[in-house]
C-alpha cells in the first residue's frame, strides 16, 4: 500500500514539472526546474510519510471513568443532584429494591428525576403553583425549574393561568392513570363490586394497594351519609397502622415488618400505644389468620375501618378492600357483624 501511494506522489510531482516547463521556462531553467522537482520530490515524500503515519492510528486507550453528573455538579447547586432524592421516593425505593439509598449512576437519568419531582409536587399542594413555589420546594435553581415548568407545560402535562401566571395539572395526566388502571384488569373489573358495596352499606368504599411503606388509594366510592370518611383517589397512609396494609403485609417476613416499624416516624408510631415489638407482629399475624383487620382513629377519634385481602391465582395479596365508617354509626361490633360479610363477599368476588 505504502508503495503504490508512493507511485501516485510521484506522478503528482511530473505532471507539475511538465507543466512548469509548458509554461515556457524553456531550458534555460532546467537547473531551476530540476532543484524545483526534487523540492517537490521531497514535499511528496513528506506527504507520503504522513499519510503512512495516518493509516497507522495509535492504538485506542481505556477512557477515564466518568461521572455522569458532573454536568449537573457544575451547573446545580448540590441540593439539585440526583442524590438528594426526596424522603418519600428514598423510602419507596428502600423497600421495594432493597437497601439501597442511592441510584445506580450509570442507569439513573437525573434530569427525569427532577421533572418527576416538578410533578409530585402538585400531589402535596392544592392549589396552583409559581416558578418560585416550585424552585423553592424542589431545591431546584430558578432557572432549572422554569425549564422543567415550561418543557412539561409544552408537553400538555401542565396547564398555565393566564392571569396569576400559575402552573396547575393538566387532564393529559389522567391518560397515565387510565394506563396504569388499563394494565391492571382486575382492579378496573372490581369497581362495580365496590359501587354494589357502597349502596348496601351506605358507607366509603375504596381498592388499596401497597406502594412500598405506604398504601395508596386508587378505586374510591364516596359514602352516602353527610358525615362521612373522604378517601380521595391517590390517598396514601403508612403500611402499618392502616387496616389494608396490615391485610397487605400480613404475608410479609418478619424481618421486613421489624424494619418498617424501626423506619416509622414518632408520631406515627405512637398510633400503636405502648404496644412492644412483639405485640405489633401479632397484629400481622392475626390478620392473616382471621383474613381481616380493624384500624380506629386513624381518621380522627371517631374513625373505624375495616379491611380483607384480595388475592391473585396464588392466594397472594395484591389489593385490600376497604369500608370506612364512623363509630356514631356502627362500632366495632357491628362493624364486624353488619359490614364484614358483605366486604368480605366482594373481595372473594374480586379475587381470581
């Protein structure tokens, strides 16, 4: 190969040298001519060189490892880093992952993490958000956040009052919650078992399901009575003082329910009153000998609910049905001879 390259310089060398004697330098420069050609020969042997030199790249060294957030490190303050996740999603992640408190860096797009948290926010508050609300809430800088702010508002995920300036959910959302019922045929199958149970019972009837140390609700039919238990869909409790994650957990390993509770906050573990360790286990324990539980207070003094699994092809629980009522209608006892059966009636129903 180098020769032929060679060849082709050469060629290249006597068709100036003809042409620079064509033009009439006659043969009185012939010296001239012969000192120009080997200058010539010489630039053409260089390229030659050259071009060998480029056919022969050095061979490829390993990169350096890289950090992939060094972009966001050098733009963001560190408040606006991927590590600095939010409590509720550390712990839903803790949970359902294992311990792990940090992302894998190499799969974790930091950028999405920060739009997801644009979005959560709106879960926390009620009304319409500012730039400034939302940099201030998310840690973000006010620059990031309106770029995330504007991104989700072309998208069509945010709406925009024209007067306040304000920034509020916009119904595209609720395609994704179609999707997730879409994916989940038994829930969307049972909603008319709970409106059935609602008219009977005259009382709040909702599907829940587990999401790491807490339940969230997402099927709810609002109680007949004026005073009455308000479960809005996406409602979320701790796991362990509600009735439906105690039916939900009640399968779980002890080890992972000696966990939670050591993660559970003060005020929240103060729900159990001086129960010890061993007596809150046995609250797991009887629920899924039984297939029910009984919470109160957990939606102030007069609360009572009741809970029961529903179960897949396995006998595994995947939702609870749930009844809240208030004790100035039915107490405990009468929750369990008047609404137990029915609700229990339904969960069956409902499970495959």
């Amino acid at each position: 190969m180098d020769s032929v390259l060679l060849h082709e310089q050469f060629d290249f060398v006597s068709a100036i040298h003809s042409f620079v004697s064509a033009a009439g330098h006659g043969s009185r420069h012939s010296s001239h001519a012969a000192s120009s050609s080997g200058d010539l020969n010489r630039a053409g042997a260089l390229h030659c060189s050259r071009a060998r030199y480029r056919r022969r790249p050095a061979p490829l060294q390993e990169a350096p490892h890289l950090d992939p957030y060094s972009h966001y490190r050098s733009s963001y303050s560190p408040v606006d880093t991927p590590q600095k996740l939010s409590k509720h999603r550390t712990r839903v992640q803790e949970s359902s992952h294992g311990d792990r408190s940090q992302p894998d860096p190499r799969l974790f797009v930091g950028s999405m993490d920060k739009g997801m948290r644009v979005l959560e926010l709106f879960n926390e508050h009620d009304s319409a958000l500012s730039i400034g609300d939302i940099a201030a809430n998310t840690g973000m800088g006010r620059s990031a956040a309106q770029r995330f702010v504007y991104t989700l508002h072309w998208l069509g995920y945010l709406n925009k009052d024209s007067e306040s300036k304000k920034y509020f959910p916009a119904l595209k959302l609720l395609g994704l919650v179609r999707g997730i019922h879409r994916h989940h045929p038994q829930r969307e199958l049972a909603y008319p078992l709970l409106e059935r149970l609602a008219r009977e019972t005259r009382e709040t009837v909702s599907w829940v399901e587990l999401d790491g140390d807490e339940v969230v609700v997402l099927l709810n039919v609002p109680g007949a009575h004026v005073t009455t238990i308000n479960l809005p869909v996406g409602s979320r409790f701790p796991a362990l003082t509600s009735s439906s994650g105690q039916v939900l957990l009640s399968q779980a390993p002890q080890a992972q329910l000696l966990k939670m509770l050591d993660a559970l906050p003060p005020e929240v573990r103060a729900r159990f009153g001086s129960r010890s360790r061993a007596a809150i286990l046995a609250v797991f324990r009887k629920a899924a000998e039984e297939g029910h539980s009984f919470t109160e207070k957990n939606f102030g003094d007069d609360g009572v609910s009741v809970s029961v699994p529903v179960t897949d092809f396995s006998g595994r629980p995947i939702a609870a049905l749930n009844v809240s009522t208030v004790r100035s209608r039915f107490d405990i006892a009468q929750v369990r001879e008047l609404i137990l059966p029915r609700l229990k009636s339904a969960a069956r129903e409902a499970s495959i």
